[in-house]
C-alpha cells in the first residue's frame, strides 16, 4: 500500500484531487456568502447620510465628501438632497 503511494504519479493525482476539493469548497463558500454581501438595499440618500456622518465624525473632510456627492450624484442622475 505505501509503495503505491510513493509512486510520483499517484502522489501528484491526490495532489491534484486535494486541490481540486479546496478549489470546489470555496467556490460553495462563495456561493454560500454571496447572497449576504450582495444585497441591493442601500440608496444613494443612505450612502449620503453614512457619508456625512463620516464627516462628522471627522474621518473624511469636506473636500472629499463634495467629492463623493459628486460621483453619487452622476451616477444617480439627479442632484442629492442637500
């Protein structure tokens, strides 16, 4: 039994079947997260508010946050709620 796994070529075949299990396992994990991280429930008025509070806060200035108007507001098509 220990000779046959000595042989390079079944060692490289489980190599490649362990590297194929690792590969299919974290492509379930992805798919398994997916759904958690891709939701559609933020808007460009809460992003606003989360941004502003950021300001506030003082870990962004004011430059950047017109900034991020700015960007929010070409791709929302419309002028933002002041």
């Amino acid at each position: 039994m220990w000779d046959l796994l000595n042989q390079p070529a079944v060692r490289a075949s489980l190599a490649v079947l362990i590297m194929l299990t690792c590969i299919y396992l974290g492509w379930r994990a992805a798919l398994a997260l997916r759904p958690l991280t891709g939701k559609d429930d933020t808007n460009v008025d809460d992003l606003v508010r989360n941004f502003e509070e950021m300001r506030l806060e003082g870990d962004i200035d004011e430059t950047e946050l017109r900034s991020i108007r700015s960007v929010l507001e070409k791709t929302e098509g419309r002028r933002l709620s002041e």
